[in-house]
C-alpha cells in the first residue's frame, strides 16, 4: 500500500492507543503503576485482532506503545511491527511528567524499551 497520497486523493491517518484496561485514566489513583506486574494483560488478544482487521482491510497504521509495555511485554510490539505497522509512543507510563526534566527520563527510557522490543 502506497502511503502517499497522489494529486487529488485523500489521505487518512490511522493512529491506535495501546494500553491495557488497567493503564485507563478511571482507574488513575487506584491501580498504581508499581502493581501494573500483578495485573493480568489482556493485550495480545486485542492487538492481534486489531492487526487482522487491518491487514483483512489492507491498512496501515500507527501504534502509540507504552514504553512500560514494551518492557513488559516487548512481544506486543514485535507482534505490531512484524505486520508492518509503526510504533511510536508518548511516553512511558501515565502521569509520570511532573518536570521536563521527569519528560526527558521517561521518553529516554521508553526509547530503549520500544528499540530492545522491536
């Protein structure tokens, strides 16, 4: 599939959140991050029926990965890239910018966790 689009034509841009349903901001103050491990990942079957859909309708798209997941469960990403698909992120957990400096340490550590995953 040609990702740019000619003269005329529309371009659409699909970008996909992957987090699991304990990363959800409803349950921001009551899951914490430090206990995310103890919590069972519900993830790998969503993504992969995400990926068939896409590759069924011959689609493209973007996944916004957790650095935690990709540390975590470095397979979701190498399951995501391995169906062509591009990863980016926004960061390693949720809510963990409270400084640039803070910024700066968690979109490092989450490049090193999404590059070593895929």
């Amino acid at each position: 599939m040609d990702n740019i689009a000619g003269p005329g034509s529309a371009r659409h841009v699909l970008t996909i959140s992957v987090e699991d349903y304990f990363h959800s901001g409803s349950l921001h103050g009551v899951v914490a991050v430090k206990h995310w491990t103890r919590i069972e990942s519900r993830l790998e079957k969503s993504i992969q029926q995400t990926i068939d859909l896409l590759g069924e309708n011959q689609v493209t798209a973007t996944f916004f990965v957790l650095g935690w997941i990709g540390e975590e469960q470095p397979e979701i990403v190498k399951l995501i890239r391995s169906a062509g698909h591009e990863i980016a992120s926004r960061g390693y957990g949720k809510g963990e910018w409270r400084s640039p400096q803070a910024l700066r340490e968690s979109l490092h550590r989450t490049r090193e966790a999404l590059e070593a995953a895929g």
